[in-house]
C-alpha cells in the first residue's frame, strides 16, 4: 500500500546532511546530496545498526559513523563485498516539501 | 700517488662532473673544492619553490655533507678563490688557503645582470642567482609592500609568482612587447601575460627602467615615460653574465664566456671549464640541461676519454605552480617554414610546431604540455615527422599507429630519449638503475639517478619505466593516494592547498582534479581539516564533513548514544564540579559514569537530544567541552608534582594546566594525548605520550613522538629548556610543525618517524626563528580556535541548529506496524 505523509521542508535538512523521522517502526533516515537530490532509507546500518543519518553524505552514498560501512542511498545496498542492505523509502518531493511513503517500512522493533 | 683535481665553484654542473667521476674511477684524483658560497651543492632550478614557500632548503640539496665525506672531497666552503698561478700550478683563496693541482676546473658560474640605472645601489635592490637572495627576498617580503620585478622572463617570473605567494603586490616590469619573448612566440606570450594577471599580478610591458627611486632604500621605480611605481623592493632578474674574471686575470682566453673545446678544455691544456662560465663553439648556455651535457664530458675527459661536446639545444619549463609552458628551439617565422597551430581558447591550450622539411624546428606548448618531451626528442633526433604530420599537433597518444596506452608509447621510447630534461637523464640510464640497485618507487630513482628531482614533470614518465621494468613487482603505493577520489596523495595535497591558495573544499576538489563530485568520508574530513589549518580566520569550518562526533562534540557509542567528557584541566576537580556531574547524571538519567585513561570523567549512555541540554546544565557549572571526540588536544595528564610530592621537583600540575589553557582548541591532524611528569619516577606516564614533560631539577625535559595504542613507543627526546614559559613555547611550536606538516590521522609518532626525529629536533630546537615562527602562527590560529563549542551549540550559535532534533514524529497519523508489508 501507498501510504505518503509529509514530514518537512527540503530546507530543513543541510546541504550534504541527514536527519529523522521517528516512527512506530523505527527510526527513517532522510538525506540531502549536493544537488538537492532526497533520499529516505532505514536509519540502521546493516553491518552493526549505526545511525546512518549521523554518517557523512558523499555522492548519492553515507558512510556508517560506527564501521565506515558505505550504504547507497539509491537502491540501500552496501557498497563493497560485504553485502546486505536496508530498506529505501520512495521520496516525493512537491514545492520543497518532502513525503515519504511509510506503507513501505518493514516491521522492526522501535529503535 | 693520486692526482690533486681541484674545482672552483660548488654549483650543479661542476657537482654532476664529480658524480660521473667518481662513478667511472672512484680513486682517480685527491678532490678539492673552492667554494664561495657557505653550502654544500643545491638545485638552483628549484629556488623558486624555495622562494614560494613549496619547498624548504633541505629539500633541494643535491650533495650532503655525507657525499663530501664518503667521497673524500675536500670542500672548503666561504673560500673565494682570487688567483690561479698556471706556472707553479696553485690557487689562492682570499683569505690565503691555497692548494696545487694537476687538473684545474673552472665553474665559477655566472653573476646577475644589473641594470646600471641611477639608484640601482639602494639596499632593497635584489638579484635572483642563488639562497642568499632568495632569504633576501623573504625577509623583505614579511613587511608586505610592493615588490617590483625587472624582467619578464623565466627568472623574472618565476620570483614575481613566489613574491605574490609571500603576500607582496608584484608588478612586473618588462621592456618588450610580450613576455618571455625569447622562448615564446606572441600568442603564447598573451596567454601567459593574462595567466600570470590573473594570478594578481600586475604586468607592464614595453617598460624601459629610467631610475630607481629612494633615499636610504628604494622607494620606487620610474619608467622612461614618467610613470612612477611605488616599490618596497626591486628585483633585478634582466639576464646573467658568465663569470670570467678570474680566468682572465690568469690569461686564459676568454669571449664572453671561458672559451673551451670539445672536450671542455680551456686554452691551457691543464685546465677546464664547465657550466655558465663557459663558451662553446660561439655560444653560452644558463639552461641546466646543456650544463650537465658539459659535466658529462668533462668527467669523460677527466679519465682519459674522449668524448665530445657538440652543443645542446635547449628547452624551457617555467616553474610556476598552475602554468604549464614549454618551448623549445627556433619559432620565428620564414618563408621556407611551415607550422601546425592548435588553439583551444576555451581549455586555454595553445600548441605551435614551426617545421621545416618535415622536421621539427621549434616547439611552444601551452596549458598541455604533457607532450614536450616526445616533440622535443623528435626534434634533437631530426626526425621526419612526415608520417605522423596529419595528427602530430595532437600529441603522442594521437600519432598515427602509436597506441595510447601511455605506458606502451614510453616502452616505445629509444634507450638515449631524454626522460628528465632538469637533470639530462635518459631512459637507458633510469633502467638501469632501477635493475641494478633494485630500485622500488619513484623517490628511489630520484635518489639514484636524479630523475624528477627537479621540476617533477616527468613523474609519469618515470613511473611507466618503473612499471616497465618491474612488471606487477612494481607498486606505485610509495605515494600512497588520499583515497578513491584522487591520485593525489595527503603531503601533495597539503603542499597545492597552500601554494594554489585554496581555501575551500570545492575548490580544491576542482583544482586538484578530483574524482568525485563530493568525495568520501576519507577525504573530505581531511581536507576540512587540512583548510582549518591552512586557513585560520579565513576558512570556514565545513560541519558536513566533520565526522559525526566532532560535530555533536561528543563520542558516538555503539548503540547510537553519546558520551561527553567535560574538560577538567591538568585532571584536577573539585566538589562543586563533582557534585554538577553528579545532578546531570540524576537528572539525564546518564547510565555509566567512569574515569577515563586521561584523568577525566566520561557521561557514557547520553541520548542526542539530551546533549545541548546535559552542555548547558555543565557550562552553568563552569565546565567546557574536552574535546574527547576531536583530532585535536585532548587531555594533559599530571601528577601531584611539587605542591605534594615529596620526591616532586617542580609544579607539574600548574604547568600541565598552564599547557592545557594554551592549546585547548587547536585542531590536529590526529588527537594529541600530552602528560607532564614532576620528576622522572614519571607517575603520569608522559614518556608514552603523543608530547610529554618530565621534570628535573634544573627545569624541564621535552619529549615527543610516544605511543601507548594500537604501538606501543617510548618517546624521543626533543630537548631540555630551563624554564616553564619556554616548554610551553617548544611544545606549541611542535604542535604547529606537526600542525602543518601531520597528514590526517597521522599521529605524532608516526609523522615524526616519516620525517625524521632530527628534521623536527633540528626546526624546533636548533633553528631559533623557524620555532618563532611557528609558535606565532600557532598563536594566530588559537585565536580562532579556542571558542567552547558546547556554549556555543547550547546557545544555538553553533552547528546546524536543528541537528539535535527529529525532523518528524510520526504516531497515530501511521498505519499499525502489523498492517506494513515487508521489504521486497
């Protein structure tokens, strides 16, 4: 099902940066590329569960602050040999406010 | 008994004459050589780097005093010798030390031109021609003011470029229509003037010098059409003149240069000449390449040889750091002539071949001049270019059937193409080397055979005969790369992030070629940090390529929480402090409390959003942030010292404090761990540290570069000062060196190793004004540094103000969890 809720304004977000949105089903990172480009992934790393919203944002990629695990923020998969990925959350961005569609988070204990 | 050689002059050319020498016959001669200058034999090309800052006077020494050593060579330094007595076969210094010969040479160089206009007496008129001027230079330059130089070529621009570095307004002054005249053709000679303009230097040409002004030092320079340019200093870099008087005193025969013969002798049989002192067939040479053809001979000669010295074409780099340029041979126009012009206004790229015959007469390149050299071979060779003529102007990779795989084009170099043009050495010669002495990376051919030891445009070069030659056992990681986003490694990064005057990420990813649209979590913490150094007050600190800890200013914990250390200083608390930790613990419900290895007290389990909270409550207290989290000053570790110890032998404790207030805030390469120890029984361990103090009965001793992590290191010693006020003077000094020079993560013991414990001891200890120096500069940047960014993100000054909380929460608005399909 589609589910797309509004959670805030391209603005609010920085430049290269991330932020939250806390759910019933754990916690979505939201990201900004240098180009302005929103992504929204499961905010957990696949490797140890680091936050990936806190990583640095390079390219349409973050780095984990935990492990240097580096996850694209395009299709959620790990880059490199170790695998595994997380959920992607499609983004609809409409005059600068972004909507994710939350009918597409899996079931996960609440972080 | 062994022949007396003697040598007058410790330049280059007569340096690479010894060299073959003592290759071909190690014990063929007793070396004496006069010096006048008070150094061993160093790159004069590289004088500009010296000049720009890019390169130090250590970097650019040929022969160290170990060569004169291991050599037997007799170097009399600061002894200027006045005459040469042909019949009893002596030379006399000025101050009366004399010496016989069997074998005379005579390199004594040339000297600057100087314009003889009135004023050109007044102190702050300067040559270029060696260090001394050079250390003129910069010593004027620290007053800022106007430099003007006199002269718009190679030299002339080559000063104008490292003055404007130093931070001087420059104007060059020139007296034909376009600069570089000699080397370049007009076009050329266009872009180049709007290059070195837009680098904000101003560029006059057609300017005829009339006088410079001033009345105990220059003031001014004025030109023939009345124009007066204010001037703090001038440079005169006009041209040189062989240095003959000495050999013309001693009745030597003597044009414009030494006159000598193929085999570089002179008109007495006994006697030779190399370098600039010297004319061959009607011509002089101030160009390395052709000096070190002379040097080769003459070292032939020396040993019974006979090869000969047929004159040298020449080619011509300039050296400025962002400007490529290269020319070679005869351009000017003429009715027999042809020429291949290419011209790409847009990528500023200007190529000119000027043929003849089907050969090539004259080469200008400018802004790619990747292919210099292949134009130039083909040129010295003669070749006919007949063939290749329909695609010649686009280069090597272009040439008809050649490939372009630029490793095979090297492989398919002849074993005499010249590879490095600075210092004459040919392929044959680099093969050799790198199979006989094992040679490994490109600074092991640089040692054995000069190559690239100079202007370092034919690195590639030598890295395809290295990967020829060596097949896969060839590693090109001696320089190891940032990261995936250049080729580019950290020390070569730093020293273009200073010499280009970058001063943002973007710009140096642009200007370095980066790979990446916005490179990766490896290189952008690297480079923010690298600008923070650089740039103090000027650059602004990049949050976004700032690991997560440096900025939230805490450390994150495997479970996402943080941690957060308050700076406790020299690791001494009180009650009060104690008992604020003690109300943040309750009231944040912080889970573990625990002292750390550095004598602090660490909050472990704090969630993100409680930090600007849990700083406020603790900045209430009088706590600021202790940079647990940072690459920067952590904590100063004491013991009791004096004030409690009985075996204490000064206040370890107030100096640790008094060190931790100083250099609280200064960003690093990689975190700084200090400790000070009240006498050696060493209770706070600092001789493990990244900079430590043990104090003694007559003061304080330094030491630095110990390791107690991932190594395990006992530190060097750096030295031993009298008094509290200069430990802290050294150690910020030595924080700043380490400041400037650390690649990022690279700690102290390690940058120090990759230096040499001896470079630092040698800057920071022995060389009073280079320690000076950095320790300004170190207080310069603290200014900017030392601002508590706990307050500042409490007070929501600081950071992204919205970093601490959720962009959204969303509860009922939300379909059940068991209502959510689960991920394809």
């Amino acid at each position: 099902m589609t589910t797309f809720i509004k959670v805030g304004k391209v603005s609010d977000i920085p430049v290269l940066g991330a932020r939250c949105v806390k759910t019933p089903a754990g916690t979505i990172g939201v990201f900004r590329t240098a180009d302005d480009q929103i992504f929204a992934i499961e905010n957990r790393c696949p490797h140890k569960g680091g936050p990936l919203s806190e990583g640095i944002v390079h390219g349409t990629s973050v780095t984990c602050p935990l492990h240097n695990t580096v996850v694209s923020l395009t299709t959620g998969l790990v880059e490199g040999p170790d695998g595994g990925g997380v959920v992607t959350i499609p983004v609809e961005v409409v005059d600068g406010e972004i909507h994710l569609d939350l009918g597409r988070l899996p079931v996960r204990e609440v972080a | 008994m062994r022949k007396r050689l003697v040598v007058i002059g410790n330049g280059m050319a007569p340096g690479r004459a010894l060299e073959r020498l003592f290759e071909a016959a190690p014990d063929a001669y007793d070396v004496t050589i006069f010096n006048a200058e008070p150094r061993v034999n160093y790159d004069r090309i590289m004088l500009s780097p010296v000049l720009s800052g890019e390169k130090s006077y250590e970097d650019i020494i040929i022969h160290d005093d170990a060569w004169y050593t291991s050599n037997n060579v007799r170097l009399l330094q600061g002894k200027r010798v006045t005459e040469i007595d042909r019949e009893a076969k002596r030379v006399t210094a000025a101050d009366g030390t004399t010496a016989d010969y069997d074998k005379l040479i005579i390199a004594t160089g040339s000297n600057p031109f100087i314009i003889p206009v009135p004023g050109h007496q007044l102190p702050g008129v300067l040559a270029y021609r060696d260090l001394d001027d050079v250390e003129k230079m910069l010593h004027g330059a620290k007053t800022g003011g106007r430099a003007v130089v006199i002269g718009g070529g190679l030299l002339g621009l080559e000063a104008a470029a490292g003055l404007k570095m130093q931070g001087m307004d420059v104007t060059v002054l020139h007296i034909m229509p376009t600069l570089m005249e000699r080397q370049l053709d007009p076009s050329a000679g266009y872009l180049l003037e709007k290059a070195v303009e837009d680098r904000g230097i101003e560029v006059i040409c057609k300017a005829n010098t009339k006088e410079i002004l001033g009345v105990d030092k220059v003031e001014g320079v004025k030109l023939d059409d009345g124009r007066i340019i204010d001037a703090t200093m001038v440079v005169m870099a006009v041209g040189i003149r062989p240095s003959v008087q000495l050999a013309k005193d001693a009745g030597l025969t003597v044009n414009r240069g030494i006159v000598v013969d193929d085999g570089m002798r002179t008109s007495d049989p006994d006697i030779y000449a190399v370098g600039e002192c010297v004319e061959h067939d009607g011509m002089v040479y101030g160009l390395v390449a052709p000096l070190y053809e002379m040097a080769a001979v003459l070292a032939d000669r020396l040993v019974e040889g006979a090869r000969e010295y047929k004159g040298s074409q020449t080619s011509t780099k300039l050296k400025v750091t962002g400007i490529d340029l290269f020319s070679a041979g005869d351009f000017a126009e003429a009715d027999d002539r042809e020429e291949i012009v290419l011209r790409d206004a847009a990528s500023g790229v200007y190529k000119r071949l000027v043929l003849k015959d089907n050969k090539i007469l004259g080469v200008v390149l400018y802004g790619d001049t990747a292919d210099g050299a292949w134009y130039f071979q083909m040129m010295k060779d003669g070749a006919d270019i007949g063939e290749l003529r329909d695609t010649l102007i686009f280069g090597q990779a272009f040439a008809g059937a050649s490939p372009l795989d630029p490793t095979a084009a090297v492989a398919a170099l002849p074993a005499d193409a010249e590879i490095c043009g600075c210092n004459g050495v040919c392929k044959g010669r680099i093969e050799t080397a790198i199979t006989d002495k094992n040679l490994k990376n490109v600074d092991d051919v640089r040692t054995h055979t000069k190559a690239s030891a100079s202007c370092g445009s034919c690195t590639g070069l030598v890295e395809q005969l290295l990967k020829l030659t060596l097949g896969d056992a060839y590693n090109p990681a001696g320089v190891a790369a940032m990261c995936k986003c250049t080729d580019l490694g950290h020390s070569d990064v730093r020293r273009l992030i200073v010499a280009k005057g970058l001063k943002s990420i973007p710009a140096v990813m642009q200007e370095l070629q980066w790979k990446t649209a916005n490179g990766c979590a490896k290189c952008r913490p690297a480079l923010n940090y690298y600008l923070v150094a650089d740039w103090p007050g000027e650059y602004v600190d990049d949050e976004q390529s700032r690991f997560i800890n440096e900025r939230v200013h805490a450390n994150i914990q495997k479970d996402g929480t943080y941690s957060v250390v308050p700076r406790m200083w020299g690791g001494v608390t009180s009650s009060d402090e104690l008992r604020a930790i003690a109300d943040v613990v309750d009231k944040y419900e912080i889970p573990t409390v625990k002292v750390t290895g550095g004598q602090r007290i660490d909050m472990l389990g704090v969630k993100k959003e409680d930090l600007p909270a849990v700083w406020a409550d603790l900045g209430k207290a009088g706590f600021v942030s202790g940079h647990a989290y940072a690459k920067g000053l952590r904590t100063v570790k004491t013991c009791v010292g004096s004030d409690w110890c009985r075996f204490g032998t000064q206040d370890s404790t107030g100096l640790g404090i008094k060190l931790e207030r100083f250099l609280w805030g200064a960003w690093t390469p990689a975190k700084v761990k200090l400790a000070v120890s009240g006498c050696p029984r060493n209770c706070a361990e600092a001789t493990c540290k990244d900079i430590g103090v043990v104090c003694v009965d007559s003061g304080y001793e330094i030491h630095f570069a110990g390791a107690a992590g991932l190594d395990i290191k006992g530190t060097e010693i750096l030295c031993s000062v009298p008094t509290e006020a200069e430990a802290i003077e050294y150690i910020a000094a030595l924080t700043q060196m380490y400041r400037e020079q650390g690649h990022y993560l690279e700690r102290i013991y390690k940058w120090a190793k990759r230096i040499g414990y001896d470079t630092v001891r040698n800057q920071i200890v022995h060389d009073a004004e280079k320690r000076q120096g950095y320790f300004e500069r170190f207080q310069h940047a603290q200014k900017f540094a030392q601002d508590d960014p706990w307050a500042a993100r409490a007070a929501k000054t600081g950071g992204h103000a919205t970093e601490f909380t959720p962009l959204a929460e969303i509860g009922t608005a939300f379909p059940k969890p068991e209502m959510m399909e689960p991920a394809e």
